[in-house]
C-alpha cells in the first residue's frame, strides 16, 4: 500500500502541474486511452445512451468525453475533478468540466440521482489508499440513478476488486482491458440512499507493506509508456518533496 500511495501523490502532483502541461504539450491518460474502456462498455451494453455520464477524477484528459460521446452515444457528459488547475485547462479545450470534490461534496454540483453512467479512470485506485475511499464511493452512489452504472478502470486484480465494494453494488463484469488494467462494471439497483453506507467493505484498503528500492518502486508503479514522460529523475525529485512536506506537517 505504501507503493500505492506514493502513486496517488505523483499522480496528483503531475496532472496539476500546469507547467507540466505546457511541456508535454498534450493531455495524458493514465492506465489505457479512454476508447479501450468505453468500447468494452459498449460490448456490455452498459451506459449505452446515457442522459447524463459523468467522467470522475478526469485530470487533464478530454479523451474520455470525447469517447463517451463517440462510442456510447452520451448525450450529455460533465467530467470532474477536485484539482482546478486541471479544470481550467480542460475548459480551455472546450470541455464541459467542473471543480468537484466527490469525496466531500458531490451535491455542490450534481444532484443526487441524476446520472446514468460514471467513468473512473485511476481515480479509485489513487484513494484507496486513504480514510477517504468510503466517502468518495458514497458520493458517486448517491450522484447515480436507480439503474445507473459505475465503471472503474483499475490496475488491481480482480479478486482485490470484488473485495472492495459493500452490498449496495450488484456487480456486473469483471473484464481485462490490457495486460496491467481490469474493468470492473457496478450496478446501483435501489433508490434508496440509506444504503450508501454500505458501498464500501471493512477491509476494502489493506496495507501491506513491500519495501522497495526507489528504483524498483519507480518500475512497478509506471509502465514503460507512463516511464517515457515522467522519468525517475523527476520521480526521484517528487519523493523527496513529499518527504519533506511529511517531515514539515507529521499530520
């Protein structure tokens, strides 16, 4: 789990780093392009014709609005994420994109209900590791319709997924996508939100601890695609920040 959570802080720390935009001077997804997932979701009939679908944790990615659009016919699509920086670049894009903290406060900008579909990329994945994960699975719970759908893309193996989710899910599938990334495809049967409580299991954020040399660390948590833009100079660099700030708030 300690690698795990070194991945959340680097994703977060360069998918909000405007600089870094400007750089690679294009977006990047994490995981697998949008299309691998969302054509797998077609394959399924799942969020074929959705109202509204909603992209959570989206970054700086357009991709998966545009493939949600493209490949399961959305006719509406709002991607979310809590970092701004990433919202405003994707609004300079022309993206329907908003500041939303799902964990904290989903309502502040969906209304309960009101969605047919939601993608998630990584998102799960980078808040596993934190007290956080019940609240962030509640807030997409109560976002969704009855008979609305939840899709995760994750690089966790399947039996690590099932383990995760509480008896207000009925799962679907469980399917490959790529060699390193499964999806998982969820079901919100009830209307009723009193059993959002229930979304998430007790052991659903195990921390087991592998100590890693930097190096290793570095191979297990990137791919080789992810490797070429974020090297392990950078990486290197960004592990020592966190231990500073670590070191300066022991919070």
């Amino acid at each position: 789990c300690d690698a795990l959570e070194l991945y959340t802080q680097q994703l977060h720390s360069h998918t909000t780093s405007m600089d870094g935009y400007a750089a690679q001077q294009r977006e990047f997804d994490w995981l697998c392009e949008p299309s691998v997932m969302t054509r797998a979701l077609r394959e399924l009939r799942i969020g074929c014709d959705a109202g509204l679908a909603v992209d959570v944790g989206c970054g700086t990615s357009s991709g998966m609005a545009a493939a949600l659009r493209e490949d399961l016919g959305a006719r509406a699509v709002l991607c979310l994420d809590k970092e701004a920086a990433a919202i405003e670049f994707l609004r300079r894009e022309g993206v329907n994109a908003r500041v939303c903290d799902v964990a904290n406060d989903p309502d502040a900008v969906v209304a309960p209900g009101s969605v047919d579909l939601v993608v998630d990329k990584s998102a799960l994945d980078c808040i596993l590791c934190s007290d956080g994960v019940g609240c962030y699975l509640r807030g997409v719970y109560t976002m969704l319709r009855p008979g609305g759908s939840y899709a995760i893309a994750s690089f966790r193996t399947e039996d690590e997924l099932r383990r995760i989710f509480g008896g207000a899910w009925r799962i679907i599938e469980v399917v490959a996508l790529t060699p390193r990334c499964r999806l998982i495809v969820l079901a919100k049967d009830s209307g009723d939100d009193m059993l959002a409580p229930r979304v998430v299991t007790p052991d659903a954020t195990p921390r087991d601890r592998f100590p890693l040399a930097v190096e290793e660390a570095y191979e297990v948590m990137f791919s080789a695609e992810e490797r070429k833009w974020y090297s392990l100079i950078d990486f290197r660099g960004d592990l020592i920040g966190v231990f500073e700030m670590r070191a300066a708030d022991p919070r």
